[in-house]
C-alpha cells in the first residue's frame, strides 16, 4: 500500500502543493501506518483499501485540525476544550474496519466450569 500527500489532497478536496505541508503530510501517514502496524502486524496481510481508505481519511482529519483543539459553543459562548491529542488519530470504528474481528474494543468475560470429579465433595447432579 502506498499512501501519498496526494491522496490526502483529493480527501481534503484541496491541492497540497506547499512542499513543507507536503512533508508534514508524508509523516503523519507514516505516523499512521505505525500506529496500525504495531496494533495489528504486518500490514500487507490486512485489506489494502480499507487500509488506504483509513489511512487516508485519519490523515486529512489531522490535516483540518492539527492541534487536536476541540471547542463547544453554548448560546453565544464558545468553550475552548483541551486538545484531546496532537497526533493522527485512528477512531474505533476505523480499527474495527482493519480488524473486524476484533469486536468493540470492550472485553467479555465468560465463565466456564469444568468440575473435578476427583474431589470427595463434587456431587453429581445429572
């Protein structure tokens, strides 16, 4: 898979022809493909378009909002919330595209019994 600055511009739907954001755009996608390289292995083996779509779509929303800065307006008052996070961001639903079957996210936990028949006080009940 081979993601570029130019498959990111199409995202954004804008030319990325300033060759420093060129560059800053070149490593988030790296950053990226870190991310879900060390979550889910060796990346040739997953689905290369859902990779790219992923890939793709978690670099142009770093690129129209590179501080991470997030805001609430409530009537006329803006709230200016903390950055949640400077770095390509990957969501949930992103990662279950990648590795659908991983679930939610959540864990379950299921209980299971097998007796020891051996043990004097194990009554059979069957």
């Amino acid at each position: 898979m081979s993601v570029t600055y130019s498959d990111v511009a199409v995202a954004l739907g804008r030319p990325i022809t300033d060759t420093n954001e060129q560059a800053q755009v070149a490593w988030w996608i790296s950053s990226a493909e870190l991310q879900i390289k060390s979550r889910l292995g060796d990346t040739d083996l997953l689905d290369q378009d859902v990779l790219k779509f992923v890939v793709v779509e978690a670099v142009a929303a770093k690129a129209q909002n590179p501080e991470g800065a997030a805001s609430e307006t409530i009537d006329d008052y803006t709230y200016r919330l903390p950055a949640e996070t400077r770095r390509v961001t990957i969501l949930d639903e992103w990662w279950n595209m990648l590795d659908p079957n991983a679930g939610s996210g959540a864990f379950s936990v299921r209980a299971t019994f097998t007796p020891d028949t051996s043990d004097p006080f194990w009554l059979d009940w069957s």
